[in-house]
C-alpha cells in the first residue's frame, strides 16, 4: 500500500505500507515511508525503518533510533520492561545491597563468629600436626644442610691436619711437606713448604680434598 510500496517483491505473506516501503523476506511488515523488513518475520514500524535479523521488530535504524512510549510494565518472562519498572528493580537492588552492607550476610557472620568462637577444625588440626612432628619438607631440608655442614667442617679437619709443615734446620734452607689426612670419613692431601731467612721462618700451605673448598695458609716465625 503506498508509492512503490512492496515494488518488485518475490516474498510470501508480506505486508507493505508508505512510499517505498519494503518488505522482502517471508511473512514480514513494513509500515512506514523508506521501512524495510529485509528478514524472514519481522516487522519495520515507522519511516525508514530497518530490521537487522529475522523474528524482530524495529521501530528506527542505526542512527536514527525511536523511544517506544506508554508500555504497560511487563508481567510475563518475555514481556518488554518499561523505564519505571527498571528503576524499581534498581531501586530495590540497591536497596538489598545496602542491607548487605550495613548488617552483613547472617549467614556469613554466623560462619565467621563460629570460626572466631571455635576455630577452624581442620585448621587447628593442621597446625597440631605440625607442632607435633614438624613440616617433614623442612626438617629434611635441614638434615641436609647441617650434613652438608658437617662434611665440609670434617674435610677442613683433615686439610688442616695434611699440611703441617716441617721447619728448616738452617738459614737459606727450604723444606717442602706433602701430607694426606683423614677426619670423619673425609680425606685431604697437603703441602707444606717453609724457607728459614736469618731469624725468620716463612711458611705456608695448601691443602684439597673430599670437600667443596680448599684451605690455604700462610705464615712467618722468628728465632730468638
């Protein structure tokens, strides 16, 4: 109905009404100057109206949107909600977030009080359980480290006791010692060399062994 209305259409069941109106696709409407309804089932209500996919009604076009006025508010699950309705519903979200807010969930401080009277069970069993026999991770992390320790103490024992120099018998001589040493199942070789000038004996020392580090020493003495 209309100037051009519905011109050149291969569409069933379609309704359309103003100039150029259009509606193209199945069983849809078109009511306005320039409204398509390009999309199987849907209805363009007003001038230049524009569907943008099947089973929809449009009341404008991108860029050109329409209020729709005096809606009722909606009852049913599908029905359309109004501007006042949403604000009630805002309203009384607020309203029941605020409650939250100033008395707290009862349930929650129930459950916090109950924890803050009696303590979380399982927590308290936990900490019980590692009072009593301790965080194995930890204790065997310590094990280890104080064996390590003692290895290492053990095997400078032993550097210390394979160096041991021996002291020239006269001015310009020099002694050289090599030693090898073991204390608590670690084992270390040293050298010892020692040079008398005049009065004074210089000396020193290496040693290496079973453990990480090695141990050096130095030394002078005086003849009086």
């Amino acid at each position: 109905v209309g100037n051009m209305a519905g011109n050149d259409v291969n569409a069933n069941r379609t309704v359309s009404v103003g100039h150029q109106a259009r509606a193209s696709a199945n069983d849809a409407v078109a009511m306005g100057a320039n409204a398509r309804a390009d999309h199987a089932n849907a209805v363009a209500l007003g001038a230049g109206s524009v569907t943008s996919a099947p089973n929809t009604v449009s009341v404008g076009a991108a860029g050109s949107e329409r209020r729709i006025t005096n809606v009722a508010p909606g009852i049913d699950g599908t029905d359309a909600v109004n501007v006042d309705q949403l604000n009630a519903g805002n309203a009384n979200t607020l309203q029941q977030a605020e409650s939250y807010v100033d008395a707290g969930d009862a349930r929650t401080l129930r459950r916090a009080q109950g924890y803050a009277d009696a303590g979380d069970a399982r927590t308290l069993e936990q900490a019980q359980q590692y009072a009593d026999q301790g965080d194995a991770a930890v204790l065997e992390q310590a094990r280890l480290e104080i064996g390590s320790l003692r290895k290492e103490a053990f095997a400078g024992i032993a550097q210390a006791a394979a160096m041991v120099p021996l002291a020239p018998s006269g001015d310009g001589e020099t002694t050289v010692n090599v030693g090898l040493a073991t204390y608590g199942g670690q084992t270390a070789i040293g050298v010892g060399i020692a040079r008398q000038v005049g009065p004074v004996t210089l000396n020193g020392g290496f040693g290496a062994g079973s453990g990480k580090r090695n141990l050096v020493r130095i030394g002078a003495g005086w003849r009086f």
